[in-house]
C-alpha cells in the first residue's frame, strides 16, 4: 500500500500498541499501521476468537492474547478498542491493567459514550471516540473523531495517525455530534450500496437483462465516487454538469427531487439513523 504524503509513519510509536478485537474494521487498520512502518513486535492482540489471518501474524512478531505483565502498564503507548458495542460491558474494563498516564486510548465502538469508557478505565484516562465506515477496507474511509479532556495535543496526533491509516480524518469538539455522523458517514455505504441495487432493479423493470443492468449499476456507482472524490466539483455542481435542459437526465431528477423524493427520503432516513444512534447510546 503506497502511503499519501500526508500520512507520517509509525515506525517511530513510543511504546506497544494494543488492538482489542480484531474484526473486520480492526484488522483493516491494523494492515494499515503495518503497512505505514509499525513493527509487528510492538503490537498486541486481544481477540477470544481470531482469524486465520490473525494468528498467523504471530510468525511475524505479532503478540496474540498474551496475559498483561509487569510491563503491560509502561508499554501501551497506545489501546484501540474495536469490538463490538455489545460486548464492552466485559470487554473494556479489564484494559485498565494496560493503561498508564502516557496512554492513549481509541475507541471505534459505535453507540459506546466517552462517559462510559472513563467510568470504566481509570480516572484521568486520555480517550479519543472515532466512528470509522467500511470503506476502510480499501483504504477510503472517513472517520469522525472526538476527545476528551485528558487529551494531549500530541496524543490527539498519535490518534489522527492511527486513524489517517484507513483513510480521512475529521474532528469535533462536540461528542453529541457523533450520531449525526454515524447516521451520516457511518451508515452511509449502506445507502450507496442501496442505490446500486435499485438502480439494478429500475434498468431490469426497463427491460435490461439482469446481468447487465447490474454491472451498469455497480460500475456508474463506483465511477462516479470515484469522480466525486478526485475531483475539485463540488457534488451539486457535479451533478449540474450531467444535465442538459430537457434532457433524459433532467427528467429523471424531476423525479428524483420533486415531493417526497431523494432529499426529502434522505433526510428522513437520516434522522431517523440520528434518533437510533441516540437511543443506543442511552
């Protein structure tokens, strides 16, 4: 994975890093931080039930499921906690053996407050909250992230670093945007993933074979993101630039954003993401 030139390597990490659950998000950033120079010594696992994929990174320095020693403390430079929000009542405070007064630690749970990890860790605990979305996978993510007040001005570099790994970064002082953006950026692939396959559905009811009504969508969609993120347009100009005055994509957006439709269907959705976020958070 060639690295951007904005992202600084990792070789340099003062200390272990700690990744609490290995799934599907936790080993898309931890490819990214080996990949960005972090030696596999310096790292450490936490997972009941890791993949083959996992295990095998032991061969490389990797350190799996090791009981915290006497060193455990000093050592964490750094905890990422990315099991799933359902588990943390078990899963989190047990990590306060790992966490020393320069540690760092990172949450990507979803739903899981800041108040409810520093009720869990010990007090004075420096915690960062982030909600990352799937596209990490390749690289081409974009993470929320939010800190406490424990944070230092570099430990907030060291989270951005880690973060960077998986693809952009953005920061909020406000914790109670964090539904916002998981109803936004979080669950958002979804509704691009939503669109593809409705578009599919469209071009077979107009009469396209299926096959090909699917590989119509899933290449226009993918195209397009793909023209949207290299380009210097803005999405509503972008949009403007595919519609000739009366032509068949102008009716179809007489469709698409007239009463009740894709703004209006959006915006809904949306908030009721927001609600649910909310809910799940208490």
């Amino acid at each position: 994975m060639k690295r951007p030139a904005n992202q600084k390597p990792l070789s340099k990490l003062p200390g272990t890093l700690l990744l609490v659950g290995a799934g599907k998000m936790g080993q898309a950033m931890l490819d990214g931080w080996l990949a960005r120079g972090l030696a596999p010594k310096r790292v450490a696992i936490i997972d009941p039930q890791p993949a083959k994929s996992i295990k095998a990174l032991t061969r490389r320095g990797v350190k799996l499921n090791a009981k915290p020693g006497p060193k455990a403390t000093a050592d964490a430079a750094a905890i990422v906690i990315a099991v799933k929000p359902q588990t943390a009542p078990d899963a989190v405070p047990p990590l306060g053996l790992y966490v020393g007064k320069s540690t760092l630690v990172l949450s990507i749970m979803a739903g899981r407050t800041i108040r409810f990890i520093e009720n869990a860790l010990p007090p004075g605990t420096a915690i960062v909250r982030a909600m990352p979305n799937t596209p990490a996978a390749v690289g081409r993510g974009i993470t929320v992230a939010v800190a406490n007040a424990n944070v230092s001005a570099g430990q907030r570099k060291l989270a951005s670093n880690l973060l960077a790994a998986i693809g952009k970064v953005e920061w909020v002082e406000d914790e109670a945007l964090i539904d916002a953006v998981t109803a936004l950026s979080g669950s958002g692939p979804a509704y691009v993933f939503l669109l593809a396959e409705a578009m599919t559905k469209a071009g077979i009811a107009a009469g396209l074979p299926a096959e090909l009504a699917g590989r119509l969508a899933r290449e226009t969609v993918s195209g397009s993101g793909e023209l949207l993120h290299r380009s210097d347009l803005d999405a509503a100009t972008l949009r403007q630039n595919v519609t000739s005055p009366g032509g068949t994509t102008a009716a179809a957006l007489e469709v698409l954003m007239g009463p009740g439709g894709f703004d209006e269907i959006l915006t809904k959705a949306i908030a009721a993401a927001t609600a649910r976020s909310r809910q799940l958070a208490g």
